[in-house]
C-alpha cells in the first residue's frame, strides 16, 4: 500500500531566547527580526519566545512584536 504525503504548513515557530535567539552581548538585529515577524504575520504564523528570564528582561523584543 501506498502512504500518501500531505503537506503541512507551519502554525507556529518558538524560540528560546538565552543562547538561541539572542547573541552573546543579549542583543539581535532588531531590523532583521523585523523583517521576518512581518513576514510570519504575513504567513499567519505565530511566534513564541520562551526564557528563564523575568518578564521585564524581554520588554525590548516585546515592543517589537508589539508594534508590528
């Protein structure tokens, strides 16, 4: 018998901030990041950030999501 393959699509795209997502100096290029979030939005595709850190460390990336 035959499998068939369907194509899926992607729903969501997450991320662990610490050591992923950002550099060694806790930054990103945030004109790139903006870039892509348009283009996820555009996609209808959601994005998670998960971190060890408290909240108010990640307000600076949230401003980003925040405006877009």
């Amino acid at each position: 018998m035959k499998t068939q393959m369907r194509k899926m699509s992607i729903k969501l795209i997450a991320t662990d901030m610490d050591g992923n997502f950002l550099n060694s100096q806790k930054g990103y290029n945030r004109a790139h990041f903006a870039d892509l979030y348009a283009e996820l939005k555009k996609r209808d595709i959601k994005c998670v950030v998960a971190s060890g850190n408290q909240l108010y460390q990640l307000t600076s990336f949230s401003q980003i999501l925040q405006r877009s």
